[in-house]
C-alpha cells in the first residue's frame, strides 16, 4: 500500500502546483522525513483518478523551518587615507594693504593630500 501511496502523493502535489524551493528559501519537511518544496500545501485533498473511486489524502504534520540567510562572500575594496602636513613656502617682498614694505620670507602652509589602501571587507 505505502509504494502504491508515495506515487499517488507526489502526482497530487504536481498537480497542485508544488514546485522546488529556491536556495535560500523556506522549506516544508512532513513528519515522515519527506521533503517538499515551496509553495501552497494542502489540508487535505481528495480527487478521483477513475469514476467510482475516491483518494481521500490525510493531513499530516507540517514543519516549516525558515533556513539562514545566504552566505555574502567578502571583497577587497579601497579606503582614502587622508594625510595632511606641514610645509614651508616663500613669500615674496611686496607692499601690505596699508602701504607698507614687507620683506621676502618664509611661512608655513598646510598641505591636504591622502592615499588609497587596500583593505578587506568581511563576508556574512
């Protein structure tokens, strides 16, 4: 009865709309240790593949488990690394705002500049 029984079942679900589940996705397992893909599981159904005869399938146990989510592999990626230093730079003599002679000198500027390193982002 039991090898008549696992055809006639998984006929039932292909015409149901049974269907894989994607990778990733929600599973069905039944009690009984069979697994089934995503999609709509029945109550119950009953059909009738020859007149006069009627197919009565029993709810069973339904175990939905939710897998983990998939695995996000890590990258190598850029980060500016920002730099910034002092420098001495020369100022020529000229004349100030209110007419006054200042000689040629030295002063100090700030430089901005930076650089790329390559770094290791961590998958999940």
């Amino acid at each position: 009865m039991k090898a008549f029984v696992i055809p006639l079942v998984a006929a039932a679900l292909l015409v149901l709309g049974w269907s894989p589940s994607a990778a990733g996705g929600t599973k069905i397992i039944i009690s009984g240790g069979h697994f089934i893909g995503g999609g709509h599981f029945p109550q119950h159904r009953s059909f009738a593949p020859r007149p006069h005869t009627k197919i009565h399938v029993a709810p069973r146990t339904v175990y939905v488990i939710r897998s983990s989510p998939p695995l996000v592999p890590g990258y190598w990626t850029y980060q500016w690394i920002p730099q910034v230093y002092t420098s001495w730079a020369w100022i020529p003599g000229h004349y100030d705002p209110n007419g006054y002679w200042v000689e040629g000198h030295y002063a100090p500027q700030t430089i901005q500049t930076g650089y790329y390193q390559p770094i290791w982002i961590s998958g999940y």
